[in-house]
C-alpha cells in the first residue's frame, strides 16, 4: 500500500528529526517527550509511550522520556506516612480488583497485595449524636473459621434488615458501570484512540453517568431514600469528601470502593510509579517545578522554578491544572474546576467513649463513617492498627482541617498526630465539563481533564494509556490500531484480555 508506506516514511523521518533535533546549541536540555509530575500519571503514561512505541515494529521507540516532578519524592497523592514504625496509605489507599492495569503493573514489577486487617468489618454510622447503624463487633481472632463465617452472615443480615432489596439495585448500579468502564481494556484493533473525554464516555456509554448526579440516578434505578442518605452517602463522604450530588459516574466508582477484594501495595501503593519508572528507564528530574511551558515552532521550552530550560518536541501535563501557577505561551484556555480539599489527620492515642455518648474505649466501632450533616465535623474516623487495647492509631478524613481543641475532644490521648492538607480530587459538578485532552492544538498533552469523570488510580492509567496511544498516533499520522504489532507476543498484556 503506497499510501502506507508515505505514511511511515514520514513518521521515521519526523522521529528521526526528533533525534537529532535534541542535540541543540542554545545549551537548553532536551528530551523527545517531556512529563510533568512523577505520580501514577506521569509515571504510566511514560511506561505505556515506551512500551508501545519500543514493541511495535512499524514506531522507531521512543526513548528519550524526561519527567520533571516538583517534590523530592515519587507517587504524588500515592504517598505513605509512618507511624510507629508502619506504614499507612496517606493518600490513594484502595484498589477495585478490577482495575487491571493496576494489576498488571504491580505483576510486572514484582509488587505484591498488602495483607488486610480483619477486623475493618466493624462499620457504623455517626449522625452526630448518635450511631443509626452498627455491624457486629469483630468476633475474637482466635476463634474457629466458622464462627467469623457466622458472624460475616449476621452482619449481611443485619445490613439486609435496614436496607433491604435497594441493596441488590446498588450493586447492579456499580456492576453496569465496572462492566461498560471494562472497555478501556479492550484490545487496540477494536478500541478507538480518543481525542476528548467526552469520546472515551461516549464510546464506552458512561458519558450519561456524568451529566446527573448520583442521588439522581440511584433514585432512578429504584433505591430507597434511606439507602441513599445514609450507606451511599457515607461511602461517598468517605472515598471523595462530598455527598450524592457528585456525578453519577464519580458516584458508582465510588460506591465500587466498597466492593470485596479491594486491596493496596504492600509498601506503598506509590511503588507502583516508582516501579514505572524504573522499569521504562526514564529520566526524572526531583524537585524540578515546571514554572512555564512555551511553544516555539517544533517544540516547547519548559522553564523550572530552578532557572533550568528543557526543549521537548511533545509534553504531556500529568498533574491537575486547577492550583497550579504554570504559564502557558500562547495561553491555553480550560473550564475552571475547583479541586475538593480532604484534610488527612493521623492520630496516634485513644478515642474518647464520651464523644460518641459511649461508656468504654471498646464499645467504639473500628470504622465511623458519618451522614451529611453540618454537626459532623468529620467524613470518617477508621482504625489502622490497634497495639494495645489503649493504644491505637486512627486516620480522620475531614472537609476542614481538625484543630487541636476538636480533637481534644474526639480523643482522650494523643502521642502523634499528623496532618495532610490533599487538593484531593475534583469537586464533582454534574453535568460535567471536560478540559481537552490536546491543550494546543499540536502537541501539548493534559492526562488529568479525566478527573471530571472520576479520579482514581486507575483512571489516570486508563487516561495515561489513551494519551501515548494518541502522542503516538499523531505522531505517525496512522491511526493506532492501523499499526501491527511487531509480535503477536511482544505485548501479551494488553493484547489478551477476556473480558
Ligand atoms: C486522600 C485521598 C484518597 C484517595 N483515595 C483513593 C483510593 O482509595 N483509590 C484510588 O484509586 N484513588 C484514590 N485517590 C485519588 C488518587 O490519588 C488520584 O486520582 C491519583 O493518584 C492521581 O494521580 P495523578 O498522577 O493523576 O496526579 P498526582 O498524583 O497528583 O501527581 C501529580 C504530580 O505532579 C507534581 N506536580 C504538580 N505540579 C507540578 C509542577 N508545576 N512541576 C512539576 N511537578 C508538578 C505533583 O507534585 C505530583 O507528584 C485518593 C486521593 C486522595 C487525595
Ligand atoms: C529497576 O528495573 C530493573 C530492570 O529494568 C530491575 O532489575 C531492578 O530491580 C529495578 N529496581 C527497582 C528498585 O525496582
Ligand atoms: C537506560 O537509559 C540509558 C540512557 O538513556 C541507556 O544508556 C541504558 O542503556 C538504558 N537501559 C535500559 C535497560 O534500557
Ligand atoms: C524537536 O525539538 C528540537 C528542539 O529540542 C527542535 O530543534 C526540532 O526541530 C524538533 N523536532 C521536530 C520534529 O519538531
């Protein structure tokens, strides 16, 4: 096919000039592709524009990938906090055994499950004066398997009896959309690359998940008002820090954290983007702040807070654009979005019984999570570890920051306590708008416009994915699902899923 073949000449000719474009005289580094930020964002995004370019026979590889991250450490809002000597997820903490290229990375790079504690079963809810609903405490570790399958049996029951058959609507809720949201994984000869969002939601049928809002949709699909203020909302409180008005797509991923066999990396889920980035070789540049980015005819001069000047023939924005100073020549335009802010308070002590209306430490569940309501000056408070009977540690999720005089009273003892102030994700609007994934026109790249869909783990991979499919397709000028594989086998894992 000569159309083909013109097609290829151009793309070697074009990366060619990449190559030897970036050995410059104007002292400026440079790299092919540049990446801002080094969490899972950046960090897949350059793993999978790697992976794809350096396998496939018809793509010279790209390998000259420079990320630029403005902390000393890798992960972003993937990060740790240790206490006691233990490591807690102070950010990103669980993921859906679905999300598959979690799963992958962490198989690829040798990272395994965390082990979970057993007794995170013990679920209430607070509404401020008192609990509306309780599971079973947590029955003795040392006692036989089938007492703890009786004990997980009555606490079903027991969230049956208040919930009823609502329960069975929800989870066919968050099973249509895991099911429509397994498309991203399909293989690339029947998976379009996409330009916008709104294409990645249109083709996979979530785009309408996004225009209403949650409390909308679960009243549609049939859901008491009772489930919906009280289970739903909790679980929302707790995984985006809003209630049922976020979208109905950001609220049924959401609902899916509270599905069986979620889990986390042990050591740290931000090893995920550090194993990335060493397994793709990449350049990454630490404490490196990306100031300004300006296009100049081929490529884009990005300067960092440090003074330093880097030359990238393409550049791809892996972190939320919405409380960043960055300047941008010619200036971009993109919808304003306000980011939800999750104060993140680490508590080593004890609670106080009294708080809650109650007579002793051990009557305290192990999992609070809380209704909207303006007298809970909290989303939740979980146990992480127990040492002793007083003497445990506890993570509090909260809209505002926690003071020293509130958590005098939440608690009656406090060796430790640390707090993180998350510009945690979007505050969900439906119907939502969406930023462009091509900010310029050319070949300036933003991964984080599918935040406005839901922002998780996975979905920044999936977004990652889709951008180095599109850097690359542009790139060549063919569409990516056009260009064959170098092997069947050079990519088995993304080329053979069942789904
Ligand atoms: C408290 C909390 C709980 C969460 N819980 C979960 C969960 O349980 N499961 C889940 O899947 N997701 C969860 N999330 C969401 C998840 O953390 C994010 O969706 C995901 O980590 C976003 O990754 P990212 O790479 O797109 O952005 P980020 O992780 O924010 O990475 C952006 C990086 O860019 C860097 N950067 C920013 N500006 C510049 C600049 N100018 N120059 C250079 N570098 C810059 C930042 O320092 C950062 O390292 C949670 C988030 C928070 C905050
Ligand atoms: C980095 O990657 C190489 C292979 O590319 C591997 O041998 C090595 O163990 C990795 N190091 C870390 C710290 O993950
Ligand atoms: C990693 O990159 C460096 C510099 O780009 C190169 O010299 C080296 O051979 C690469 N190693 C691997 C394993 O790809
Ligand atoms: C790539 O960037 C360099 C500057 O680093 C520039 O000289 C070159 O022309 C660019 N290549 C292309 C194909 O735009």
């Amino acid at each position: 096919m000569a159309f083909f073949d013109a097609r290829l000449l151009y793309l070697i000719f074009f990366l060619l000039l990449l190559l030897f474009g970036s050995v410059e005289s104007t002292g400026n580094k440079a790299a092919q592709v540049c990446v801002v930020g080094a969490g899972i964002g950046g960090s897949s995004v350059s793993y999978f524009l790697k992976q794809l370019s350096c396998s496939n026979a018809n793509v010279p590889c790209l390998n000259d990938i420079l990320i630029l991250e403005r902390r000393s450490r890798i992960g972003g809002r993937m990060a740790t906090v240790t206490i006691a000597g233990d490591t807690f997820e102070a950010g990103a903490s669980i993921i859906h055994p679905k999300n598959l290229h979690a799963v992958r990375f962490a198989s690829l790079l040798g990272l395994r499950p965390r082990s979970k504690s057993s007794d995170g079963s013990w679920f209430s809810v607070w509404d401020g004066s008192r609990f509306i609903f309780e599971t079973l405490p947590p029955p003795p570790s040392s006692c036989l398997a089938i007492y703890r399958k009786i004990h997980s049996l009555v606490n079903a029951l027991l969230i049956f009896r208040r919930y009823g058959f609502s329960l069975l609507r929800m989870n066919r809720f968050v099973n249509r959309m895991l099911h429509r949201f397994m498309l991203f994984y399909k293989e690339y000869e029947s998976r379009p690359v996409f330009e916008t969002v709104e294409e990645m939601l249109k083709w996979t049928r979530l785009y309408e998940l996004t225009r209403r809002t949650l409390k909308e949709e679960l009243l549609d699909a049939g859901l008491s008002p009772q489930l919906i203020s009280e289970l739903v909302t909790v679980i929302t409180r707790i995984n985006y820090g809003q209630n049922v008005d976020i979208s109905g797509l950001a609220g049924a991923v959401s609902l899916a954290g509270s599905d069986d066999g979620l889990w986390s990396v042990e050591g740290g889920n931000w090893l995920l983007a550090a194993g990335l980035i060493n397994y793709s070789n990449v350049t990454l540049h630490l404490q490196e702040e990306v100031a300004s980015i300006a296009y100049d005819e081929g490529y884009y001069v990005i300067s960092s807070t440090n003074g330093i000047h880097y030359n990238c023939n393409v550049t791809v924005i892996a972190t939320p654009l919405d409380e960043q100073s960055i300047s941008f020549t010619p200036p971009i335009s993109i919808p304003s979005r306000k980011m939800q802010h999750t104060f993140t308070t680490f508590i080593r002590g004890l609670l106080n019984p009294k708080y809650f209306g109650l007579n002793r430490v051990s009557e305290i569940p192990n999992l609070i999570g809380t209704v909207e309501t303006p007298e809970v000056p909290f989303s939740s408070i979980s146990v992480l570890k127990k040492y002793t009977e007083d003497d445990m540690t506890f993570k509090i999720f909260s809209r505002e920051p926690i003071d020293d005089s509130l958590l005098d009273q939440i608690f009656s003892s406090r060796k430790e306590t640390i707090r993180i102030d998350w510009p945690a994700y979007p505050h969900y609007e439906a119907p939502e708008v969406f930023a462009p994934i091509i900010l310029d026109g050319k070949h300036l790249y933003y991964i984080n416009s599918f935040e406005n869909a839901a922002s998780t783990i996975e979905t920044s991979a999936v977004a990652a994915e889709n951008v180095a499919r599109l850097i690359i397709s542009r790139l060549s000028g063919m569409p990516l699902n056009m260009i064959k594989q170098k092997t069947k086998t050079t990519n088995p894992d993304i080329q053979h899923l069942d789904l």
